[in-house]
C-alpha cells in the first residue's frame, strides 16, 4: 500500500533528523556543561567543528518532516498543530534562538558577547528537543483529538510526554557525546576521547534508564501501545537496546569505529519501533489510520517521487559534505591538526 | 499588548487579525533573508569567478568577505523560515487541513532544493581554507541554482492561493490533485519571475548601497569601487526587466484576480475610460489628494481608453480587501521606487559610456545609498499587495483567511513573542554585519579570521580588547 510507503518516508525523516539534527542538539548540552571558557575551551571546540558545516544540512530534516506530514496527513498535522500548539511554539522560538546564537557566536570576539550567544545556543538546545518530545508523546500517549479545536495543557503534559521529553533531551546528549568520541578518537585527542567517552556513557546510561521508564510508564498507561512494543515491534525494541549495551561495550573497551553506526541503528530501531507498534494508527484513540487520514492517491505518488529524487539528489550530496567534513575540508584554519581519512 | 487585545476584539474576537499579524511580521522578516538565499550566492560567484578568472587579488578578498556574511544570514534565514513552516500549521490549521495535501506538492520540491542548497552551502562556507580555487568555485553553483528552484517552489505554493486549481473538491474535501497543473497555475508565469528578479535587485542594490556609503566617505579605491560596481551592475541591469515583468503582471491580475487589481487601482465601478491614481486616500468610497489621470488605468490595461475595467463593485462589500489606502500606496511606492532605480542605473549607465568610470558627483553616491532600502521598501511593499490584495481570501474564492485561522486561543502572546524575538534578530544581525565590517576596516588586508569559540589564542585576546557595538 502506498500510504504505508509515505508512512515510511515520514518515519525515514524523523529517523534522520532525530540521528543527525539530535546529535547537533546534543552537541549544544555538552557545549553548555564544558565549565568557564578556560576550561571548556577544547570540548567547545570540538562541538563547534563538528556541527558547523553541517547543522543547516541536519536541520532541513525537520523541514522535510513537516512538509510530508502536512502533505500526506493534513487532518492529523492540523490536530497535532492546535491541540499541542504551546509546546511546538516553544519549540519552534528555540530553534530560532539556537540556531542564530551558533551563528553569532561565531561572529563575535568579545568574550561576554561569545557567552550570551553560546548560553543562547546551548540553552535553547535543550528547550527544543524536550518539547518536540512531548508532542511525540502526546501524539503516542493518544492525547491528541482528532478535531481539536483547542490546545489543551493535558494534551503534552501527561507523564508519558514528559518522559519522552526527558528522553529526548538524553539521546541528544548521547549521540552527540557519541560522535564527539569518535571525532576525537580520529583525531588522536586522547584527552577528548576520554572526556566524551565518560558523558557517552553517562548519556547513554540515562537514556537507557529513560526508555525503561517510558515503558513502564506506558505499560500502566497505554496498553495499546505497550502491547505493540512488547509483540508487534518487539524485535525492533530488542536491536535498540542491544545497540545500546554494544554502544556501551565499546565506549569501555575504546573500540571507536563502530561506535557511530551502532549508536544510530539503536536510536532508528526507536523510531521504528513507535511506528511499528503504533501501525496503522496515526492518532491512537481517535480511530484516524494511515489509510482513513491519509492524502489523495496522487499526492501520495507525489511524494513518493520528490522522495525518490530527493534520495538520488540529496543522498549523494549529503555524502560528499560529509565526507568532505570527515576529511577535514571543511575547516577554519588549524594547520596544526591534520587529521588521516 | 493592550491595543493588540483591542484590535482583536475589534476582528470579533477571532485570532484571525493577530494571525495575519504574526504571519505579515514573520514573512516579512524573513523574505528579506531569502532573498540573500536566492540571489547573493550569484554575486558572490560572480565576484568569485573574476577574482579566479583575473587573478584579482580585491575580487577574491570582497568575495570572501560576502560569503562570511552570506554564512550569518544564511543560518538567520534557515531559522525564520523554519518558523514559517510552523506557522502554517500552527496559525492556519483550517487550511492546512483542507489544502495541505495541495499545498504539499510545491513545498515538497522546495524540500529538495533546499536540502541541496544547505548542503553546498556548508561545502562552499567552509570551503575557502582548504578546498582548491576553481573547485571550491563549482560547490557554489548548486547553491545559485537551487536557490532559483527552491524560489520557484514556494511562488508556485504562493501564486497557487491567487490561482487555485489542479485539485478536484468533492463535499468540501480534496479528493484528487493534479499536481503538474498546482505547480503550473496560471499565476506562478508572472509572480515567480516577478520574485525573483525582486531577490537579485534587493540583494544587489543593498550590497552596493554598502560601498556607495564608503565611496561617499572617501574611500574610493578599487576595493569599494568593485563591491559596488558588482552587485550595482546586477540589480541596474535587472531593474528594466523587472519594470517590463511587472507590468506584465499587473495586467494578468486585472484579467485573473480583478477584485485585487480593483482595490491596487482605486477602481470602484466596473466600467471604461477608468483614470489612474497616483497617490491618494480612499475614504468611504471616495479618494482624496490623489492625482487624477484621466483614461489611464483603462490604457494600462487594454492600451485603449475604452477598455473595460472590474470595479469593486462586482464583489459584496464583505468580499472587497480591507484597507485600500495601504494596498494602492504600497503599490504606488514599489512603482515609483523602481523607477528611482532605473534612473539610478540610467545614470550610471550615462556615465560609463561616456568616462569608462563610475561617477564622481555626490548626489550619485546619496542616491546609491538610498537604493538598497529603496529595493527592500518596494519588495515588501510588493508582498503587501499581493497578500492584503487577496483578502478576505486565503486561497482566492475558495477559503477566507478567517476559515483558515487557528481556533486556538494566545495568538496575541505568540505575536507579541515573534516581535521582540524578531526585533532582536534584527538588531543583532545588523550589529554583527557593522562589527563585521569595522573589523575589515581595520584590518583591510587580511583574510577572514577563524573565531573560536570562547577564546582565541591567548595572544589574540585582551580582556580589555573591543567592545562591539
């Protein structure tokens, strides 16, 4: 069915941001917890090489999310849009607030003017994703109506979103601590290496202690959803939480290559898993489905091809600037620092 | 916040007065930005592709320069125009809930350009350091390019709300859409080109209006000589075409969207031998201090004085756009303020062939600084007529924009929000664009430096050092 197939996609998008967009996210939480400019001034360092060239790149996935939500399952994007409109205002203020201190910072040599938009920034990378977390919740947690007419309190604050929130906020933590690890490893920092080793597993612990608890939480909570996790997506449940403890293992033992791929297979075996057991619903409760909410045949084809093209032209790209990035290209003057491939 | 309060319980209570509010600021704010999307990478790879293609030292240093502050605006215009997609849903929920599967269809193309232009844009950014001259040169171009497609995207999405079709409505809902026909409606032929061209002369004349400010002051060396003559050049030779384009439009908007074309002109009955207003008030049907051109209007449109023309009274009051004095002067001010362009560019025109120079007059340089607000105040002024023109309709005979507002109460709090988080945007950006600048002043030769984070090298730093602003 191809409502099932622009499901997909939608899951695909959300997978790649939460992957790519979370790590940048993440990297403003460590960036606010590296201490006074003396002593922060390596990790910060770090976490602004790694995010530079390529946050605006990461960030589009949030664009693309929302252009196929809206076009593929108007009527559920106009509920989720009213019935938990505060959160997503807040969320949207601090996309606005983070992306544009990371850029001024940049700019500025005065010392207090780099503090106030490096506060901005790191700041406002934990407002976003927290609440983006509670509307997947509350989405999840089938708080949304169908017809709202109203946002509601209720709607993103059951204990459900705000797990999720907190959830959110960690896995941003740990993938970005993650990747830092790895970065820092290809760059024989083994003083970085160390550093970011600690917060991953710190991060990663967190967050593995989180997604327990949402399960638990949802178990009492949520039925439905719980018994789609513990069958349906159950094997999906079962990769992420094997990633994590081979995350884990790795981080120990500092083995660095596979730490990446690991780390995001663990966080796609997440989303995944909600969509898996969640299908077909797409606002649990209000018996709107994939196929009863879904858009006209031909917009559905529509998107399918801009998703074909898009992975044809945008994959490729995306590569490159990686790869490019990877190899250090990308970079502001450091000759000191040349880094192998 | 209390005559905010008011002026919504003026509308009936209803958010849609806010929401218009908040998605005028929002969108205008950011169109700004866009344009610096669309149009800057071209004069920067313009001035790029001298400095490789010459070997020109200046070309290359302003190039780079440009794309520093390109990086600035560029992240502020990734982060407005997230907003943007936001607001679509959380404003106008009644129309996405109804049209998004339509609206879609553009804005998923946009998706696509705008992934690429990301993309090459952290390639090109950071590219300078270490990527080789002319390669680093061809990672630009997909960022010129898409910046074209992605605007050609989001004026399909736009002109298709003054144009709807290519979409079947069966008890209200869409049931099939013809995606082809939404992208290609009948408006998209003159607003896309019209857009466009607008982006490369607000860039170029802002650009330029930077350097007539230096040249003003004495500065007239080869430096300031070329990051005006560039962009200048550009926006000048633009500027006829955009006059052409215009006109163009105008005339399809009598024919296709002849309410707004009613309430641009001052027309308020339907009828031949229609005069042109310039200026003017319109009061209780009536307009006031404007100059009255006889037969004008019906000549604009038809070339003939007994052309007919849609008045306002072909629509109920109810259907007739609110504030006619805003849209008719804002008409009249994007005419008019295109016209000091061309003569602008006319002038400097004159002077070259006549010297193989740039002017040397004064008044040239007051007047080259005046273009660059100048070419901003008409887009916007653009946008105002075309978007306050479409009232009440969000998408044109089919939805009004009151249908389409949020039901969700707080749009005030979200408005009062948006204008203090954007009126500090604003400030701040301008006033790295100055530090920025004062820098390079200082330092004419050198290349932009690498910042780091929270402290460059101890040498570098004082903590005494400047303070901006």
């Amino acid at each position: 069915m191809i409502v099932d197939v622009v499901g997909g996609i939608l899951l695909a998008g959300l997978t790649l941001y939460a992957a790519l967009g979370g790590a940048d996210f993440g990297g403003g939480l460590w960036d606010l917890l590296a201490g006074g400019y003396q002593r922060g001034r390596a990790a910060r360092q770090l976490i602004d090489d790694t995010i530079t060239p390529v946050w605006e790149a990461n960030h589009v996935w949030l664009i693309f999310i929302l252009v196929i939500f809206w076009t593929v399952f108007p009527s559920a994007f106009a509920a989720v849009m009213t019935a938990a409109a505060l959160p997503l205002w807040l969320a949207a203020f601090g996309i606005v607030l983070r992306g544009a201190g990371f850029a001024f910072r940049k700019e500025v040599e005065a010392l207090h003017w780099q503090r106030l938009f490096g506060a901005t920034f790191a700041l406002s990378s934990l407002i976003v994703p927290f609440f983006m977390g509670t509307v997947i919740g509350a989405i999840a947690s089938g708080r949304v109506p169908a017809n709202a007419a109203h946002t509601d309190p209720a709607v993103w604050t059951g204990p459900t979103s705000l797990l999720i929130g907190a959830l959110f906020v960690a896995v941003c933590a740990y993938l970005a601590a993650v990747f830092l690890t790895r970065e820092a490893s290809r760059r024989s920092d083994e003083r970085l290496r160390r550093y970011f080793t600690l917060r991953a597993a710190v991060a990663g612990a967190v967050s593995g202690a989180l997604s327990l608890a949402t399960l638990l939480e949802i178990h009492g909570s949520n039925p439905a959803l719980f018994h789609g996790l513990t069958h349906r997506a159950l094997a999906l449940v079962i990769v992420s939480a094997a990633c994590g403890l081979a995350v884990l293992v790795s981080l120990v033992t500092g083995r660095s290559q596979a730490l990446r791929p690991l780390s995001v297979l663990g966080v796609a075996a997440v989303v995944w898993g909600w969509g898996v057991a969640q299908y077909p619903a797409l606002l649990p409760g209000t018996g709107l489905t994939l196929t009863s909410g879904a858009a006209p045949h031909s917009v559905l084809v529509t998107v399918v091809v801009v998703f074909v093209v898009a992975a044809l032209l945008v994959g490729p790209s995306f590569l490159l600037l990686f790869s490019l990035h990877g190899r250090q290209l990308l970079e502001e003057e450091k000759p000191a620092e040349e880094g192998g491939t | 916040m209390h005559a905010m309060h008011l002026l919504a319980a003026a509308a009936g209570g209803g958010q849609v007065v806010p929401a218009r509010a908040q998605m005028a600021t929002t969108l205008g704010f950011h169109i700004i930005l866009a344009c610096f999307g669309i149009a800057f990478p071209t004069i920067v790879l313009v001035t790029e592709f001298r400095g490789l293609s010459r070997s020109d030292e200046v070309a290359m240093l302003l190039a780079r320069r440009w794309s520093q502050v390109m990086g600035v605006l560029v992240a502020v215009g990734a982060v407005t125009g997230t907003v943007l997609s936001f607001e679509m849903g959380l404003l106008w929920p009644g129309l996405m809930r109804a049209y998004g599967a339509v609206l879609g269809v553009p804005f998923g193309f946009e998706g696509i350009f705008f992934f690429l232009e990301a993309i090459f844009t952290g390639i090109y950014l950071y590219g300078w350091q270490r990527l080789p001259g002319w390669t680093h040169f061809w990672t630009g171009i997909p960022i010129a390019l898409t910046g074209l497609g992605g605007a050609v995207a989001v004026m399909a999405a736009n002109s298709w709300m003054n144009s709807p079709g290519g979409f079947t409505l069966s008890h209200g809902r869409v049931v099939a859409v013809d995606p082809w026909h939404v992208f290609f409606n009948r408006a998209t032929v003159y607003e896309t080109p019209h857009m466009i061209l607008a982006a490369y002369m607000v860039v170029g004349f802002v650009i330029a209006s930077v350097y007539a400010a230096g040249i003003l002051r004495g500065n007239r060396d080869r430096y300031h000589r070329l990051g005006f003559g560039i962009p200048f050049t550009i926006g000048a030779i633009l500027t006829p075409i955009q006059i052409f384009v215009g006109d163009t439009a105008a005339r399809a908007i009598a024919s296709q969207q002849p309410v707004k074309f009613a309430a641009i002109e001052y027309v308020t009955q339907t009828g031949r031998d229609v005069p042109e207003y310039l200026g003017g008030f319109y009061v209780n049907g009536k307009v006031y201090f404007g100059l009255r051109i006889p037969y004008a209007d019906s000549l604009l449109v038809g070339f003939k004085p007994s052309t007919k023309v849609t008045g306002l009274d072909s629509v109920s009051a109810a259907n007739r756009p609110p504030a006619l004095t805003l849209i008719h002067l804002s008409f009249d001010a994007m005419v008019g303020l295109a016209f000091l362009l061309l003569l602008a560019g006319l002038w400097a025109l004159l002077v070259w062939r006549r010297s193989r120079g740039l002017p040397r007059q004064s008044w040239f340089w007051w007047l080259g600084i005046l273009c660059g607000p100048a070419a901003l105040v008409a887009m916007e002024c653009g946008w105002i007529v075309t978007e306050v023109g479409r009232q009440p309709w969000v998408v044109y005979q089919l939805m009004t924009t009151t249908q389409a507002a949020t039901t969700n109460g707080g749009v005030i709090d979200s408005l009062t929000a948006v204008i203090v988080l954007y009126a500090v945007l604003g400030v701040v950006t301008l006033i790295l664009l100055r530090m920025l600048a004062r820098r390079w002043r200082q330092s004419p030769q050198t290349e932009p430096e690498a910042v780091v984070p929270y402290g460059p090298p101890a040498e570098h730093r004082e903590p005494t050092g400047r303070e901006p602003a």
